[in-house]
C-alpha cells in the first residue's frame, strides 16, 4: 500500500462538509483588509493543512473507537489494516504541518500558525485521551461533565481553523480571545447536534443505544422519572442486558 496514494484516496478524497478549512478562510476573508481580494496560495496551502489535521483525527478516532464505517464506506483501518491506516494518519498530520511551514508569509505569522496547530492537537489528544479512559472505567456523567468531554476534544480543531485564518490576516492578537471562546460553543454545539443525528430515524448507527458520553443520555438519566429513570441509571451502570433501541430513547427524550 502507497500511504501517500491513501492520503488522497481515501484520505482527504473521501466525503465530508470541509467545515474546518472553511472557517480556516472565512476568518481570513472575515479580518482581512480587502475582505473580498483573491484566496492567496499561502491561504490555499494552510485551508488543506487543517482539513488534513482533521482527517487524520478521523482515521485515528475510528482505530480508537473500533468503527467499523465512515461516509457510509469501510473505515481505513478496515478495509487496509491498522497499521496503514496509522501511517496515513501520521502522514496527514505531517503534511499538514509541512503545508503550514511552506508559505511566503513571515517568520512570525509562520511560527504562530505552527503553534496554534500543535497547540490544538495536544488538546484534542487530551480530550481523546479522557474519552478512551472512560471508556476502560465507565461511570455516570453528569451533562455538565458530557459538556466538558465535548469540549476538549472538538472544539480544539474549530479553533485551529479560525485563528489560523486569524494568524494569516495579522488579526490573531486582536481575535485570539473571542475566537477560542467562539470555537469552545461551536464544539459544544457541534457534539450535541451529532448526538441527536445518532438518534434519527435515518441515522446509521447500531439500532441499539450503547452507553457513552452523550448529553442526551445524560439528560435522560437526571430528569427522567420512574421506570425511565430507573432504566437510564442500569443503561450507566452497565446494567441492563436489553439496552434500549433508538427509536425508544428518541420517543423518551421527546416527553
């Protein structure tokens, strides 16, 4: 296998919204002095750093999490292995850091898009990592806890995206604050919003609710009453040998 060939297919080829390289050059076009001058190659180069920071995340979270599809295909690890699919995901994250250093813009706007990607990675890594611990210890969370997972481990990559854009329009001193605290809504949001998506009637996920880190599981079980609630706090506790289906924990959450 070419992890370089995977890079692009199925790497940064395959589906998604391209939310992140998006935002990347709406900040910029946002703050810039000419907001509707041309796209510049060195904006070009650092939107496709950020969408394969992202991927990467993907490939890696889908090890982690033993997902079997993404888009609707095999996942790569599935479908090339575990270990292609770790070096395409290594790969992604070097190519997007080597995309950000080969620009003409200067040392100092260079040097800080290089920290915003590191910076935001290590807190995705983090995010991740209390998810993955939960996972071996599962307890109760409270939603505010659920918040706070959500947080850690989506809002670091809306915030690259922004204040990379930020860096290259000479405006991240200006914005630094309000888009860090901008990205932490919009990575709530997003989380909660994927939530719901999981519970759709179309949705594509196991029929069967698993217990995990999910706000609306967590709503369920410090709101609900009675036999509801009953069942909310043996689906925590690992519990219960019937798990709820989807379409019952919809209706639930509906009352």
């Amino acid at each position: 296998h070419d992890p370089a060939r995977l890079v692009g297919d199925p790497g940064l080829a395959r589906a998604g919204n391209r939310w992140r390289p998006f935002l990347t050059v709406a900040a910029h076009q946002a703050l810039r002095s000419d907001p509707e001058g041309p796209l510049s190659d060195d904006l070009k180069k650092a939107a496709i750093a950020v969408e394969c920071f992202h991927k990467a995340s993907l490939v890696h979270d889908d090890i982690e999490d033993n997902d079997k599809e993404r888009y609707g295909e095999a996942t790569l690890h599935e479908e090339h292995g575990v270990g292609v699919a770790l070096n395409v995901g290594d790969l992604l994250i070097g190519e997007g850091y080597r995309l950000l250093a080969d620009n003409l813009l200067s040392p100092v706007v260079r040097g800080a898009m290089l920290k915003i990607a590191a910076e935001g990675q290590r807190e995705l890594c983090r995010g991740q990592g209390a998810e993955l611990l939960w996972d071996k210890h599962p307890v109760a969370l409270s939603s505010a806890q659920v918040l706070e997972i959500f947080r850690s481990k989506t809002a670091p990559a809306f915030e690259v995206a922004l204040k990379v854009g930020a860096a290259i329009a000479c405006q991240l001193d200006e914005t630094g604050d309000a888009l860090h605290a901008y990205s932490e809504a919009l990575g709530i949001a997003y989380q909660i919003r994927d939530d719901l998506d999981d519970l759709g009637e179309d949705s594509s996920a196991d029929n069967t609710v698993a217990i995990r880190p999910s706000i609306v599981l967590a709503l369920l079980r410090e709101r609900s009453k009675g036999e509801m609630k009953a069942t909310m706090e043996k689906l925590w506790n690992g519990e219960l040998t019937a798990p709820p289906d989807r379409a019952t924990v919809r209706d639930w959450a509906q009352t």
